[in-house]
C-alpha cells in the first residue's frame, strides 16, 4: 500500500531581547552557572513577573511576518508542572489567547503551510547530569529567556517541506530581528507531529511527538525514519500509540517517553500576578510600518533590480548574515553598486565564501572578514591589480583572519606588472622557446595559443593580465 | 504614661517632639514583649536588639535635627511573616520555609524602613494565610490579648494579638479573604484591607494572588491612615499594582458622615449573625443617622455564592503558588532517595492539613474535566459579585455590615469543623472577590466583653475617604 505523512511542526525560538521576559536579568547564551538570575526568574518566594513590553513589540512583528491575525487583548496562562528546571513550578504561557492566529508561511513550490498560532512563553533552566557525583545539576540562567511558539497545522507531507518550513521561519525571525535562529545554540528547536495514512485517505492516522530537535538535518532524519517506523508498524498488523518520543540523532532512532495515558494534566489557569495586554490599532499599524524586507519580497528585488539569477537569490535571501554580508560587500566594492558588482559579490559569496565556509564548518553570523576586505578584494580584480587565480588564493587569507587583501599583495608582490617592456620581453622569449607549438598554431591549430599564453603567464608568474598577453601573442604571430 | 499603650500617631508625636527617645520607645517594647510573648506568640520572631538600637540611632540623630521622614519615623512595626525580610527569616508559618532567609525586602518593608520606622520582629500567622483562626501555625497558636482562651483570628492574628496585647504599636497584616478585618475585630483594634492594586504586593508570599492585598493594623483608624499612605502607591516590579494611585487624605476638618449615603445590604444582617453584633450595628446606624448620614438599603444578592467561589479562586491559584516547595532550592528538604520521594517527603513533612486540603482542592477545581464547572465557574460568579457592588455603589457612597458572624471563638473550636471556619468568612471574602477597599473598626463588646467588629467596605480606590469615615465614627 502506498503511504503519505502528515506532519505538524511546534518551533520553539528564543526572542533575542537584552532581558528575559518577566526581569531585567540578561539573556545571554552561556555565563556561569546561576549567574543570570534575580528572585523572579529563580522563582523565590513573594517575587513577581512584569512583561518585557519589548517580546510583545518582537511576537507582534513575527505575527505580522507570517500574515497572523495579531489578538488585541493578550493575557498569560499558567502551565503547571513539576520538573526541577522550572523553579516555580509553572511555566508562564498563553494557551487561551495566543498573541498570533491563523497565519501562513510560503514555501518555494507556492505550498502554504498554515500556522495555526504564535504564543509567548518562557524558557525553562538547564539541567545537566554529572555522572562522577552522580548528581543533576540545574543552572537557571535560561531560565525566563522569552521564547515564541509557532504552530503549524499538519499541512507538511515530507521531510523536505518541514525542513523548509523552519528555514523559512528561521530567515523571517532573522530578517525582522525576533530571533537569531541559532539552532546550534537551542535559540530555535522544533518538536515533530507526525502520522502516516494511506495515501488520498482524509482521515489522520494516531500521531506521535518527538520533542526538542535541534538540526535541519535532524530534523529530516527523524521525520524519515519516524513515518518508515510507523508504516512498519502498519504494515505488521500492529497501531501507533499516541506518545511523546525523543529522538536520539546520534543512533538515528527515536525512543517512546511517555503515552497518552501518561501525559500531563497542566492545569492551565490565567496567570492572577499579569494584567491583560492591549494591543491597539496604533501600535499595529506603527510595529507594520517599522518592519524591515522580508526573504520574499528581498528574493523578487534581487531577481527584478539586481538581475540575479532565481537560484541565486534564493541562495542569498536564506540567511539574513549572507544578506547583510552581500549588501555590504557590493557597496563597498562602489557605492551606489553597478549591476556587475552586485553580480560579483553575489559570485564570490556563492563560490568562494561559501565554500570555504563549507571547508571550515563556520556559520555566516560568526565569518571573521569583513564585508570591507571582500569588497577590497573584488576591487584589486576588477582594476586589473590581480587576476581571478591570485584573488582565489588572496582570498584564503581573508577568510581566515581579515588580512587586508591590498596590504597581503603588496608583501607577496602578487600585483601584475604593468610594464609593457617586460611582458613583451617574456612573450618573445616564449615564442622563441616553442618554436613547435608556433608552427602548429600557424597552420591553423588554434589550441596552440593556450599552451603558448600558459607558458608566457608562467614566465610572468601569472602577474600579468591574461587578454594583454593573449592580445600580445596573437599580434606578433600575426 | 505607659509608652506601649500609645497609638503609633501619638508615639510619634512623643518622638518627633522629643519627648521621648527612640531607645526609650524600644526598652518599653522589648521588655513587654519578654513579658508577654511566650504566652500570647504574637511574634514568631525578634528582631535582635544590637541592630535594632543601632538603626534606632540613626533614625534619632535624624530626628535630632529635625528630619522627620513620615509621620510615623521613629515608631516601631510588626510584621507579619508572609512578608519578605532581607536576611530576616520569613516562615509563613510554615515549617517549609523554617529556615528560610530571603534574599531582598518586600515593597512595603522597603516603604517602611524609607519611611525611618523600626522592625520589631516577624507576626505568627496562620500557615502561608490559609486559616481564620492562626491556630494552623507550625510555631505555635497566638492568643488573643482580651481573652487568652480565645483565638485572635486569622490568618493577621500575630499581628493583631501584638498591637492589642500592647507588644507592637502598629503592624502589617495581609487579607485574602478577612485576614487583616476580621483578626481586626476579634482583637478590638483597626485593620485596611486596601483595593486591590493600591499596595504593592512584590515581596508578599502569595497565597491567591488575585485576592491578597497587605495592608495597616493598628489601634485606630487614624494610625491605620499614617500606615497606609506609607506603603500605598504604584511599584514597577508589581504589574497589578494600580499605576496612578495616590494616597489623598481627606482636607483636616472635613465632616465626612454627614450627607454621607451608607449602604447596608439586607443579606448582611442575616439571622446567622450573633445578635449583640446585630445590635451593636443598629445602635450605630442610628447614631450616624443623628449625625447627618443617609441609611440605605441595598442588596447582594449573590451572597449565598460568595464563600464557595472564594474557596475555588483561592485554592486554585495557591496550588499553583505553593508548588516551588519541593524541598531543593530553600526551605525544608527531607532526605531521600530519589527526587520524586524528596518532593513528596519534603512537602508532606513540610506543609500542615489545612495547607494540604488547599491545594488538593486547587488541584481538582483547575484539573481537566472539572476546570469549566469550577473554576471557570467561579470566575463568572466573582464578576456578578463585582458588578453587585457597582450597583449598589450607585445608591450609596459606603456599605457598612459586620466584619465576622461572631465574636472572638475559642481556641480548638474552629479545626474540626473547616465548612464552618470557611462559612465565617462570609462578610469579608466579597470585598476581595471585588478588590474592594474593607476597613474593619471596633465598635463595642459582647456580654462576655469580646470586642465587635465593624466593616466599612468603599469603591475602588477611595481607600483614604473609608479612613476618614472611620476616624470620625461616633462611639459606641
């Protein structure tokens, strides 16, 4: 039989505000253990939350982002449960009124995937086992660190579309500064719901929840071998349970945590210690005005302004640092940037930056050259100062420690002889060298001239321009 | 002159006139304290002399020289220890928080000290404010000063006990559901309930937060007036705290009984009520009415409803709010083999009965399945209750009523019977249902020579006019 997945995705990001959402303490990745926290976040008795106006300002924008209805008359809910990374007890949540409904996120095919909400909550503590003491310890510095949730409906059907649904929400997070969407430091995670039934049925299959997965790659893997394990199940005559599993990425298995039967009565109540937030047509119609290009609108005006092509821009537009980066490089090359030194930049981010990022395993947000030494670069080619091989190479330094490219060729005295006396000298000694290849060339051999320009660039250790040497060749086997 | 039988007005009227000193003030209380304290256990704890006489000197040197912060700088407090102390145990009468040491001040205890008045010492309450009686206190039962075979009422019953028993001048208390009214009138002294949002409650351990409120326990109205306008008024790290209220008392000289419109509710005076306290209200309606007041009779009818949706908020939202107790952070830990077994231990050990039917009753009115039929219900019940008084604030500028269906019970009269405990706290949980302003007043004594209390009950905010109205009641 054939099978189709229906998969629901929770994304779980963290706000990059300064401050947590109910204190004043930071909500800086990493610290000292225990070092970012006040009586509000570490839950001490009497203490109470005051809303950072600042997280709704940020939700608002990414409902905005995500074409959702933003709700005017917000409120906190209260989420009870035990577990030792949350000091009180209870998590501050909105289940009754989410800020963001009914919104939507587009995908490159021109799918939908619908979200069903975006609500504020707050992050839990970290707990981490120390196998010597045979102790866990908490540290609650993330405690209160404000997160959204965005909620999709089950519209994904493949491992693809979910992965491209986080890294479209990931880039508007990004783009309109709610988030940084560092998965690698758990600013942006997602919890899978998923269930299989044959395909063209409308009914949904039991589904399952793999929780806090922390990688685009993880992502698709777990969605893979999570709808083979349950057709398997299917296919033997067995049913899927409804449960919550984790996935193990390292063993590229998913285990059960608990069932249905077994989850947890939360108790959800209005928070009594928060008023109701208002949210007015004003402060709408203001947060709408701020809003920066979002990924589409940025990815059109690529293509229609700058003459990108589509592959291109989709390349650049998913991930605002290679925005910023490409922005940055192509003024800087000249400003206003002609078409050609967009194109360039644009080449050089996709090439070289990218493949060396590739190389060294470095994220965009964290490359060590400035958009300045790329653009200095681009311009030590276009003015003939370099050919495209030297720029490679000069590039390598770059990259790896911002050396000024124009400082690094001077050192190395990799700048192409402008002396014409000189070049005319090493062609001619070339062609007096390679009296074959000029024979073979006259009688009509024309790769000849290749081998003839690469001897005379070797001889000029390739500090000459290539069309005035070929230029030159071809004038005086004339 | 007997310096601990002084109102904390008149007190401070000794200091800043030099009459007398600080030092002398706190000689007369510590040792009225060593005298009656272990019988009465108003105070959990003392506030240790070396320290006290210290920041009293500094507060002198102030006065010395004629800077007077407060109309109360100089004169000492208690308060009740519900309420944070830096580096002061603060217990909740609880044996969860025995040991616990809080790590910054409340609002209020923060007020106070800007305000150059002295901590005495930590008022035993019932445990986390669950009771009417403070009879559910780990550290032992408080006494009421008038009769000490009775209870001084709950949960504000240390607080009462130590400025009736003449062992504080004046006190803080706290009211969810009575708990400043009616330990108020079972001692015989003045106690505010503000409206809701006029005092801070950053730094008051919560019990239901939408219905706790701290406010002045004091001899009289005109202390609990001084008391008030210290601690009122907006805080940031309180988001319910209301943003532009400000404490205005009423112009010296205002006659404010008369044209005033007094409100009673039918429902009030109910046969349920001791007839001596029925008595003692119709004989002061009559005198105010002498005095130029209007008597009017209003209506709320959702009386009936009042106790069991003050018992669904209330243990709704202390569930939640006494759930960081586990035993791992601060308070009691017992010791155990796995985590689960310390949280069960340690909040088995740690809480008491009452505390434990509380939140086994949070529990089920917020679990799935019975939260639409109670809590949510509740909820809706509470705004009918609001919207009664709203309406009958349209006829009326004030409502007057009994604080408690009784005087003073005795000691072991109360626990075994919780429905009947609970049902007392009839005339007084509405106001909080309604996050009314409630100032209870002594107005007079049974036949056993109890005291009786009054309650005055405003509209939102005017907290001061309900001050004023009670220093110019006529006596009994």
């Amino acid at each position: 039989m054939q099978y189709e997945t229906v998969i629901g995705l929770e994304v779980h990001t963290e706000l990059s505000t300064k401050s947590k959402i109910f204190c004043s303490c930071t909500t800086q990745f990493g610290g000292e253990a225990n070092t970012h926290v006040c009586p509000v976040c570490a839950g001490l008795p009497g203490a109470l939350p005051v809303l950072n106006a600042e997280v709704v300002e940020r939700a608002v924008r990414a409902g905005l982002a995500t074409h959702c209805t933003i709700t005017r008359d917000n409120k906190f809910d209260r989420k009870n449960y035990f577990y030792p990374d949350l000091p009180k007890a209870y998590q501050i949540s909105q289940l009754y009124f989410p800020i963001c409904t009914d919104g939507y996120v587009e995908l490159a095919s021109g799918k939908r995937v619908r979200l069903r909400e975006i609500h504020m909550e707050e992050d839990a503590g970290k707990l981490t086992h120390d196998p010597y003491a045979d102790a866990s310890l908490a540290d609650y510095n993330r405690c209160g660190v404000p997160l959204l949730e965005i909620v999709t409906q089950p519209d994904i059907s493949c491992a693809e579309e979910a992965v491209e649904t986080v890294e479209k929400l990931r880039a508007i997070l990004q783009y309109t500064n709610v988030s940084d969407g560092k998965m690698q430091e758990g600013s942006l995670r997602a919890d899978v719901n998923l269930s299989v039934r044959p395909k063209g049925s409308q009914t949904l299959g039991t589904r399952t929840e793999m929780k806090n997965i922390n990688s685009l790659r993880a992502i698709a893997r777990a969605i893979e071998a999570e709808a083979e394990r349950q057709i398997d199940l299917i296919e033997s005559g067995g049913a899927v349970t409804q449960e919550t599993r984790r996935w193990d990425d390292d063993a590229g298995e998913s285990y059960a945590m608990r069932s249905k039967e077994d989850a947890q009565d939360y108790k959800y109540y209005p928070d009594p210690d928060l008023p109701p937030i208002h949210i007015s047509e004003a402060d709408i119609e203001r947060i709408a005005e701020s809003m920066p290009e979002l990924p589409e609108a940025k990815k059109q005006r690529y293509m229609t302004e700058l003459g990108l092509p589509a592959y291109d821009t989709n390349l650049l537009t998913s991930d605002l640092a290679l925005v910023r980066l490409f922005e940055a490089t192509a003024k800087a090359v000249s400003d206003p940037p002609s078409p050609a030194d967009y194109k360039e930049a644009s080449n050089w981010i996709l090439g070289e930056v990218l493949r060396l990022a590739s190389e060294t395993a470095t994220l965009p947000e964290n490359f060590a050259f400035s958009p300045h030494s790329l653009a200095k670069l681009i311009r030590l080619v276009k003015s003939n100062t370099i050919n495209r091989n030297t720029a490679k190479k000069v590039f390598k330094e770059v990259f790896a420690a911002d050396t000024d490219p124009e400082a690094y060729v001077k050192e190395h005295n990799l700048a192409m002889t402008t002396d014409a006396d000189a070049i005319r000298a090493a062609v001619e000694a070339v062609l007096a060298a390679n009296e074959k290849s000029v024979k073979e060339y006259k009688s009509g051999k024309a790769q000849a001239l290749q081998y003839l320009i690469g001897q005379s660039m070797k001889a000029l250790k390739g500090k000459a321009p290539a069309p005035e040497v070929k230029a030159l060749l071809e004038a005086l086997l004339r | 002159m007997n310096i601990t039988e002084l109102t904390a007005l008149e007190l401070a009227q000794q200091l800043h006139t030099k009459r007398l000193s600080i030092a002398q003030v706190l000689d007369a209380y510590y040792a009225a304290i060593a005298e009656k304290n272990e019988e009465l256990q108003a105070y959990i704890s003392v506030c240790g002399k070396e320290l006290t006489y210290a920041r009293a000197a500094e507060i002198q040197a102030r006065l010395d020289v004629g800077e007077i912060r407060s109309p109360l700088a100089g004169v000492p407090i208690a308060v009740k220890d519900v309420i944070c102390t830096a580096g002061i145990p603060t217990t909740c009468g609880s044996r969860t928080l025995e040991h616990f040491l809080p790590p910054y001040n409340a609002t209020i205890v923060e007020r106070i000290l800007a305000a150059d008045m002295i901590l005495l010492g930590k008022t035993n309450c019932d445990e986390f404010a669950m009771g009417s009686t403070t009879e559910t206190s780990y550290f032992g039962i408080t006494k009421n000063p008038r009769d000490t075979s009775r209870v001084p009422g709950g949960s504000s019953g240390g607080s009462a006990a130590a400025v009736a028993g003449n062992l504080a001048p004046i006190a803080l208390g706290t009211d969810t559901g009575g708990s400043i009214r009616q330990p108020a009138a079972y001692c015989g002294i003045a106690g505010l309930k503000p409206t809701y949002g006029a005092v801070s409650r950053y730094g008051l351990i919560a019990y239901a937060s939408s219905l706790d409120q701290a406010g002045p326990m004091g001899k009289n109205a005109a202390d609990c007036a001084a008391l008030f306008g210290i601690i009122c008024g907006p805080d940031e790290r309180d988001s319910t705290s209301a943003k532009g209220y400000r404490y205005e008392p009423p112009l010296q000289g205002a006659m404010p009984l008369r044209g005033t419109r007094i409100g009673i509710p039918q429902e009030f005076l109910s046969e349920a009520l001791q007839p001596e306290i029925k008595q003692t209200i119709d004989s002061l309606t009559q005198k105010l009415q002498a005095e130029g007041a209007a008597i009017v009779s209003v209506s709320l009818p959702q009386l009936a409803y009042a106790v069991p949706t003050y018992y669904i908020m209330a243990c709704a939202e202390c569930c939640s709010n006494l759930s960081r107790y586990d035993g791992i952070k601060y308070g009691h830990s017992a010791d155990a083999e796995s985590l689960r077994e310390t949280y069960i231990r340690s909040r088995s050990e740690g809480f008491g009965l009452e505390c434990k039917r509380r939140v086994m009753l949070g529990n089920f009115v917020l679990s799935s399945g019975y939260f639409d039929a109670y809590y949510m219900k509740a909820l809706k019940v509470r705004r009918l209750i609001q919207n009664a008084y709203l309406k009958a604030f349209e006829s009326c500028d004030v409502i007057l009523g009994p604080v408690a269906p009784t005087t003073a019970p005795r000691i072991g009269e109360s626990l075994d019977d919780p429905l009947a405990m609970y049902l007392s706290d009839i005339y007084t949980v509405t106001v909080n249902l309604a996050g009314l302003p409630g100032l209870s007043l002594p107005i007079g004594k049974d036949s056993n020579g109890l005291p009786i209390g009054l309650q005055l009950i405003g509209k939102p905010y005017e907290d001061a006019f309900l001050l004023a109205l009670g220093e110019a009641l006529p006596s009994c």
